[in-house]
C-alpha cells in the first residue's frame, strides 16, 4: 500500500473531513494526521475555516422568513445584478442603482451584507493559505519536470554510446572475418 505524502493529504483534506473519500484512503490520511503535526495543524485550520462557513450559511438560513412587501421586481433586478456588482462588472449607473435598492430595500441588503461576509472569510481563508504555503509549487514542478528531462536526456545519450558501441563492435568483427579469409 502507497503511504501519502504531506502534499496529498493537505491536497485531499476537504474531502476527507466533508467524508466524501472510501474507508482506505480516509484510513491512510487518518494515520498521516496521527503522525504528522504539520498536517494535523492543518487540518485542524481547514475544519475550522468549514465550521466558520457552516456558522454563516447557518445564519442565513435561520433568519425569519423575509417580508413578502419587500420581494418587489425592484429587488429581483437586485439579486440578478448582485454577482455583477460584487465582481465590479457593471457600469457606474447600474452601480448607484444597486448602492440605492441596497439601502432602500432590508432584504436586498442583508443579501448584500451576506456576500460580503463570505467574500471576506473567502478572503482571509486564502490569504492564511498562501502566508502558511511559502513554498513556489510552480517552481518546484518546474525544477522537477527539468530533472525529468535532464534524466531523459542521459537516458538518450546512453542509448546513442550503446549503440555507437554496437556498431564499432559489428565492424571490428566483421573486419576481422575478412582478415581471417
């Protein structure tokens, strides 16, 4: 059985705490986690950071069912022109218009406030990622993939003597046949 390294643990963790891997390799990691504290910390940041998300998608679903008065074509505009919004997509006057619905309309702004708080745990998720992961994974593939090839090479250059040697030794004994004629 192939023993996982620290890279595919880390790699396999959200769906191993989400339980969406079978028993052996949820065994494997279970066991890397039990001996590794690198890992285990990880581990332990990543469940916390999914718990955090359960928190407010909790929170948004457990809030009183939103006025009907509220839910006007006004707000349906709202939420089709929310993602835009957020990303920045949209012109400065479709901005003011969103800006306006958001203050004017509760439901359109506890949307809002909501995106929001998901964009900034998204946010600070990534950036305690990237600051723990001070390693250039793309360098290092890089360098890899340059020894991959640098091996090939030789490989190539040893197939090339071998059969150069192959060759002079078919002429010294075919030369040495006709010597002997």
């Amino acid at each position: 059985m192939h023993e996982l390294n620290c890279n595919q643990v880390i790699t396999l963790l959200t769906f191993y705490i989400e339980n969406k891997l079978n028993k052996s390799l949820s065994r494997q990691i279970n066991e890397h986690l039990a001996l590794c504290p690198r890992c285990m910390e990880k581990y332990k940041k990543l469940r916390k950071i999914l718990e955090n998300f359960s928190e407010i998608k909790s929170k948004i679903s457990e809030e009183d069912e939103p006025d009907s008065t509220y839910e006007t074509a006004q707000y349906k505009r709202f939420k089709a022109n929310l993602s835009a919004y957020i990303d920045n997509e949209l012109s400065d006057s479709d901005n003011i218009k969103i800006k306006k619905i958001a203050i004017s309309n509760p439901l359109a702004r506890r949307d809002l406030e909501n995106i929001y708080a998901f964009k900034q745990l998204l946010q600070t998720s990534f950036n305690r990622t990237k600051n723990e992961l001070k390693q250039d994974y793309s360098r290092k593939t890089l360098e890899k993939l340059y020894i991959i090839n640098n091996n090939s090479e030789f490989a190539q250059f040893y197939k090339l003597i071998g059969i150069f040697a192959f060759l002079i030794l078919f002429i010294i004994i075919g030369a040495i046949k006709i010597l002997n004629f």
